[in-house]
C-alpha cells in the first residue's frame, strides 16, 4: 500500500493597495488533512481505551469475588443438649397436710352431715354384740381432689371407700361394722390419691 503524503500548493496573493498582477514577496500555504488516516488514529485510541476499561472492570470483580471467599461467616456458638442437670424440673407444690384436716372423730353416728357425739377408746363392746362406728372428716383446700377412708384389722385391710371433693370446706364420712375378736387392733385413716396419709385414728376394743 502506496503511502500517501501532504500535497503542498504555494499560492501567491495579491497584497492590499498593490496593483492587480503584483505578485508579493512571500507565498502562502494551503494544508490539506488526510482525514481517512486521522479517523484510523481515533479509532484505534478508542478501541485501546475500551479494552483497557474491561480488563480493569474485569479485575475489580475478580478482587470483590476473591474479598466475598475470604470473608467466611463466623461459626455459630455451640449449643448443648438439655440434660437433667442443666434444666431441673418444676417442683410440685406439695399438700400441706396438716393444714388439710379440719376435724377428725370417730362417732356413734352422723346427723346432718355432723358427728353425734365424740367416741372414747377403747370402746366397749359385748362378746357378741356388733357396733356401726362412724369415722368423720373435714377437709378444707383440697377441691377437685379426692381421698380415700381405709379401714384396716390387724394389719389388714377390710374396706376401702372414695370420696370426691367437690366444696370448700368438705365435711365426709365413713363407717364400719365391728365385732370383738380375739385381737382388736384397729385404724381408720384418710389417704389422698398419691397414697399420702392425711389422719389416722387408733383404737381397741374392750369387753364390757
């Protein structure tokens, strides 16, 4: 490819007051731009500056992709697992039992949902006679509970009986038919349902 050169044309203009046809002294210059060559210059400079601008977005990304790996989130705290020593069962509030029993008496009888009378011990009794014998109770603080009257012989038991509590205070009652044996050592108690004793009572016979 023929390179192509600046064609320069010297022209001599007349100068001012000066005849027509007067040539003066010095000639002028006209420069004609090769403007194909000019324009091949820019677009290269514009296509060094692009490439230059990609391969320095190309860089950041890589440092900001590399800066995201080193940052490793931090390890979550160890949990333990719960055991019986680190958590500790809620204590049950327990029956006060002492302060559960209002009245407690064994009696001949009930009238009115009260005893007749106070039965003292040992009760006397005919070789061949039978006694009903009444064990009153009152309770106060247990509603919705329920409890159990016990009779027991001789270390063994002859009946059982459940009472509902349903009123505060809450008076009840049970009774037993005794006869005289040869060995008379008896008790009546009351037990809650957890098999907690509330009240007892002892009590023998004795031939009248």
């Amino acid at each position: 490819m023929t390179e192509q050169k600046n064609i320069v044309i010297k022209v001599k203009f007349p100068t001012p007051g000066n005849a027509p046809g007067k040539i003066g002294s010095g000639p002028g210059e006209i420069t004609e731009w090769n403007f194909k060559r000019i324009g091949l210059v820019l677009g290269g400079l514009l296509l060094a500056l692009t490439a230059l601008f990609y391969f320095t977005s190309v860089d950041d990304q890589q440092t900001q992709a590399s800066n995201t790996q080193l940052a490793l989130p931090e390890p979550a705290p160890e949990v333990k697992p719960l055991t019986e020593s680190t958590v500790k069962a809620p204590e049950q509030p327990k029956l006060e039992i002492d302060k559960a029993i209002v009245r407690a008496q064994l009696t001949t009888d009930i009238n009115k949902n009260e005893p007749a009378d106070n039965l003292k011990v040992p009760i006397k009794i005919g070789k061949k006679e039978t006694l009903w014998i009444y064990y009153f109770v009152e309770l106060k603080g247990m509603v919705g509970k329920a409890v159990y009257h016990e009779w027991w012989l001789n270390g063994n038991l002859v009946s059982r009986k459940k009472v509902n509590i349903s009123a505060d205070p809450w008076r009840t009652s049970s009774k037993q038919i005794i006869t005289y044996t040869n060995n008379n050592d008896w008790i009546v108690r009351v037990v809650d349902e957890s098999r907690n004793n509330l009240v007892e009572k002892s009590f023998n016979l004795e031939l009248k």
